[in-house]
C-alpha cells in the first residue's frame, strides 16, 4: 500500500482548490492518519518550491512544456532553488502516517527530472493526475498563458493545439501520462477524469481524499479558487499591455496591475464602460468550425494521438465538437479601441498612476 500520495495536476484541473483544500483540512487529515505537510519557506499552499528544487533549469524537451516557461518565471521570481530540496523524511508529521504532496509543477517534468522525484520520494509512491475535456479546458490554459505574458490569438492557441504541436495542453498530457507509466509501470500511477470529479458533491477535494484516498469526508469551505478571468478583462489587459509595450513599459504590467486598476471605482467604470466594445468585436469558435487532423481526433471527439497504454487512462478524454467559447481578433479589437475615449482614458490612468508615465 502506498505511503506517499502525490497529486501532478494537470495545469487548469483544480489543482489550486484541491491544494487550498488540503490546507484548511490538515487537521481534520491528520486525525486519518493523513500528512499534507507544510513546507519550509514556501507561502503557497502547494508544493511548489519543491518542485522547482527537484527540476532544473531549462527552456525545452519534456512531453508536456506548455507552462515550462512560467515554471522557470516562477522559480527566478520566488528564488525557490536557492536551497536543495528538504530532506523527504524531514516532511513527515509523525511516525506511520501518509503523507499528501501536491504541485502542478511536477506535471512539467521530463524523464531525468522524474526520476529526481522518484528517488526522492521512494519506491511506494503513487501520482495522481487528472485530466479536464472540452475546448474549455483549452481556453483556461490560454488564458494562464495571456496573464503570465502570452498575446496569442486564442484562435492561433487552439489550432496549433489540434495540430498536437509541441507545448500545448491535449498533446503534452498525452505524452506526461505516458512518460508516468514508462517509469512508474500500471500500479502506482492513477489518471482521473475532472469533469467526473466535479461532480462529486465535495468536488475535486472530495474526489481526490475520499475516492482516491479512501478517506472519510472530512469538513472544506469547497471554494474554487483561481479560476479563469472573464474574457473580457482577459482581453482589455491584452490591449492596454500591447499599447504600453509599444511605448516601452510593457515589462511593468502585468495581470496583477491590472487587476488593481480595475478594483478602483475609475477603472471599474471604465471597464464596464468598455465591455460593450470587447462583447461587439467578440465570436464564438467550437471544434466542429475548425479544421482538426483525423489524425489528432476521431469523429466522436476521443483524441486519436494516445498510443494504447496511455489510451486505456484516457479514453473519457474527448472535445464535444460543439461545445464553443467566445473569443477575440486582437487586431479587430484593438482597432475598436483604438477610438475608444473610455480606452484612451483606462489607458492613461495606468500609465499616470501606475506606471508612473506621461
């Protein structure tokens, strides 16, 4: 039986609710037997800083570098790498206990950086993985992608993703859950459905202690926490920080700026005010308008790129090809806004009062 549970994501399946989750349940856990340890230095409610510490640095050749980019951002940003790892026995709150570790970080990991996680945790570990369908899940990684820095179309996004390119979410899940079996073999990986998982009446938290785990239900607030912006805010930040980059201040304004501005009483209005703009210049896209290979997906929405061990975790992976989410033309967009004295104005406000520009 395994000692050792540790939850791998993916990115945009609930990974920040479930590890909130666990935090405010340690008590309720330990009383279970059950460790999710704190750990040292990290304010985060993940293990995060563990992850970093079990990587290295790098820039590319994982199966699954969608967000390796904003790993590296994040482990320079937090200085999560200026200590080794803390010792594995070192987290554990008693003697005999299980122990929960969670990062979607570790979903990030190539072979010799799973293997750095599999000597640390020892040969009775088990990972868990969950995997999200749907073009939803698709735009909630574009839209992590836009607040870390990305300006892509999301149009451009979800067609280099049906063509199973390199960093993007439906092929590098594939190849992540792959590579987990090649190491682990069958018995010590677990690949659950999210949107099964979410509707268990505890939700993901639920799910993952009491159908993974086999624990009794123990007490949470069940709140989702860093869910996906509503578009339009997604998009006002892609226009202001394209007119800000073009005059050179593009490296100070990021989504978190953003979100101070428009928490103002003259940014809030402004916002409103301009969401009748974003909403004219915006569409709707699903599977079935874009062109997919039969190659990447059968006709019924199951993804065909799965060799077959990793086709058997994930045969309720699929995109309902009509499921559709709005999106917008940038250059459409930023033509409308362009004459826009609501625009002109939210503009100014970050750049006087934030940004500290003329």
């Amino acid at each position: 039986m395994s000692r050792t549970f540790v939850h791998v994501g993916l990115h945009k399946t609930g990974t920040t609710t479930l590890q909130n989750a666990l935090v405010q349940s340690r008590d309720a856990l330990q009383r279970q037997g059950v460790v999710y340890p704190d750990y040292p230095g990290c304010e985060y409610a993940g293990h995060h800083y563990l992850a970093c510490q079990l990587s290295r640095s790098r820039h590319s050749g994982g199966p699954n570098d969608m967000f390796l980019i904003e790993r590296e951002s994040f482990s320079e940003r937090t200085n999560a790498r200026r200590t080794g790892p803390t010792p594995f026995e070192a987290l554990w709150g008693r003697r005999g206990a299980r122990m929960i570790l969670s990062s979607e970080i570790f979903c990030t990991f190539d072979t010799n950086e799973l293997s750095t996680l599999t000597d640390y945790l020892g040969d009775d570990a088990r990972l868990i993985v969950y995997y999200r369908s749907g073009i939803r899940f698709v735009h909630s990684c574009w839209a992590t992608k836009i607040r870390w820095g990305s300006n892509q179309d999301f149009v451009d996004f979800l067609q280099q993703t049906l063509r199973g390119e390199p960093g993007t979410p439906l092929i590098g899940g594939v190849r992540f859950v792959r590579l987990l079996l090649d190491a682990l073999g069958e018995t010590r990986v677990s690949v659950r459905d999210f949107d099964e998982a979410i509707r268990h009446p505890r939700g993901i938290p639920g799910d993952f202690l009491e159908e993974e785990l086999q624990l009794d239900p123990v007490p949470s607030r069940g709140e989702v926490i860093n869910a996906s912006p509503s578009y339009v805010d997604l998009e006002l930040f892609r226009a202001l920080r394209h007119h800000i980059t073009q005059s050179g201040g593009g490296r100070k304004f990021g989504y978190g700026l953003f979100n101070r501005v428009v928490q103002l009483r003259d940014g809030a209005l402004l916002r409103d005010q301009l969401r009748e703009t974003v909403e004219a210049a915006s569409g709707r896209i699903s599977i079935a308008t874009t062109t997919v290979p039969s190659s990447f997906m059968r006709s019924d929405g199951t993804l065909a790129i799965a060799d077959e061990a990793a086709a058997q975790r994930l045969q309720g992976w699929k995109l309902d090809p009509n499921e559709s989410v709005k999106y917008v033309s940038a250059g459409d967009l930023l033509d409308r806004l362009g004459r826009s004295r609501p625009f002109t104005r939210l503009l100014d406000l970050v750049n006087k009062d934030f940004l500290g520009r003329q």
